[in-house]
C-alpha cells in the first residue's frame, strides 16, 4: 500500500515538473494585437493622399486669419476625394476588426471616418483652411502613433528574444 | 537560484520597459493639448476675418474636441504596450535565471 503511494506521489512530482517548461513557455502576456505591416502602410497612404489634397483644396490664412493663399471650392473631385478616403478607411476597418486585443485601433479607424464627414461637410459651406482638417489631422496622428507603439513592442521583443539568446 | 536578486533584476526590467512608453505619452499629450489650444483660436480668428462662417467653425471645432477621444485611445494602446512589455520583460528574466540555475535551457 504504502509502496503504491510513493508511485503515485513520484508520478504526479514527474507530471508537474514536465508540465513546468511548457507553463514558463505560455507565459507572455499580450494586451496589444501584433504589429500589421498592411494597416501601417494604408494609414500611411491615406495620410499622403489628403495632405496632397489638402494642398490643394484648403487656403492658407496669416497669424490674422486672413487669406493670403486661396483654396479650391467644394468640388466634384472634392467629392470623389472624401468618397474614396471613407472606404479607404472602410477597408483598414475591416482588416482591424479581424484582430484580436484591437479595440481602440478599431474606434480610432471609426472615428477618423466621421473627421472626413465633418471636413466635407465644413468644405460644402465654404472655403476649407489648414485649420478645418485640424480634428482630422489629430485622428490621422493618432492612428500612426497606434501603429508605431505596435512597431516599438514587435521590434524591441525581436531585440530581447535576440539578447536572451545570445547570453 | 537567488531569489531576492532575480526579483530585483524582474524589477528593474519591467521598470525600463515601461519608461520608454511613458515618455513617448508625456510628449504626445503635451503637444496635442498644446496645438488643440492654438487651433481653437485660429479657427476663432478665421471666423473674425470671416475667412470662414460661424456655422463651419462649429462644425470644424467639434471635430477637434472629438478628435481628443482619439488621442486617448492611442494613449490608451501605449499604456497597455507598456505593462506588457514591463511583464514581458520580467518574465524573461526569470526564464534566464531558471534555466541558469538549471544550467540546461529548460525553458
């Protein structure tokens, strides 16, 4: 009997120092999905493709607000503009919501749709100034500052994985 | 294997881990309330020069104020990268010194 116990004990001593490697192994946490390549590139691309139109379109005004640059008026080209930059968006939002631990990468994808909703509908009322697309510039920011934090963690984790195994 | 001092090494790694995020985060809230502010009263002087009229000036400073909702979120990521690197860092750590106690690479 008591033979039969020792067995059992040794047993359950050899499963858990088994099991040990493989729990260390599982231990990372992750509260942040993984850096996406594609997401970064179509946040960059959008940021070209309005600071390109807002070259354009908006006026420029001195430290009085006065115009010293004119603007271009609301447009049909305008309006093609502000179409594709909401399914550019469309399109980076549906790749976010694949992802797990993305929430606010997924708000801010959201949001920045409502900023080009609002800057056209400020450009349908008159001119546009640098100044209009403000809000739009802050989520646009926002949006890249996301992607570089998601950057940092993916290369500094190459770094220690490397320096750990180097030691 | 030295506790005490494997415990101070998870320390201080989670401690550099996470330093590198909070300066990223004082920088980008300082300047993005900071520009905020200069926008506002842009926007009021465009309105006075009547560059622009007051309905798109209430349109373009709503926009601003939601666009903080956004600085948040990404303020929120960066916070969330930094415990995990911290913890992340820490775990290493403690991976190093148990397969150093073990002298295999157990883990």
């Amino acid at each position: 009997m008591r033979t039969r116990n020792s067995v059992w004990i040794a047993r359950r001593v050899f499963s858990l120092l088994a099991l040990l490697p493989l729990l260390f192994a599982s231990c990372s946490v992750l509260f942040v999905s993984p850096y996406d390549e594609v997401t970064d590139r179509a946040a960059t691309d959008l940021v070209t493709k309005t600071e390109i139109f807002l070259v354009r379109y908006a006026a420029t005004t001195d430290e009085t607000g006065q115009i010293v640059r004119r603007g271009k008026p609301y447009d049909a080209e305008a309006a093609s503009f502000y179409s594709e930059a909401r399914g550019a968006a469309a399109a980076m939002l549906l790749r976010s919501e694949q992802k797990d631990k993305n929430a606010e990468e997924i708000q801010i994808v959201r949001n920045l749709s409502t900023r080009y909703d609002q800057l056209e509908a400020s450009h349908r009322l008159g001119p546009i100034t640098k100044t209009s697309a403000a809000g739009l510039h802050r989520t646009l920011r926002a949006l890249v500052q996301v992607q570089l934090t998601k950057k940092h963690i993916g290369t500094s984790k190459e770094a220690t994985s490397a320096s750990a195994s180097n030691s | 294997m030295d506790f005490k001092n494997t415990l101070e090494k998870m320390l201080a790694a989670a401690r550099i881990a996470a330093g590198a995020h909070w300066n990223v985060v004082s920088d980008y809230l300082e300047k993005e309330y900071e520009e905020k502010k200069k926008e506002d009263e842009t926007i009021a002087l465009e309105v006075a020069a009547s560059t622009k009229t007051p309905t798109q000036a209430k349109i373009e400073l709503q926009s601003v104020k939601d666009s903080l909702e956004d600085v948040r979120l990404a303020l929120t990521v960066e916070a969330k990268a930094a415990a995990q690197e911290a913890i992340n860092a820490a775990l290493e750590v403690l991976r190093s010194a148990v397969n150093s106690a073990a002298k295999v690479a157990i883990l």
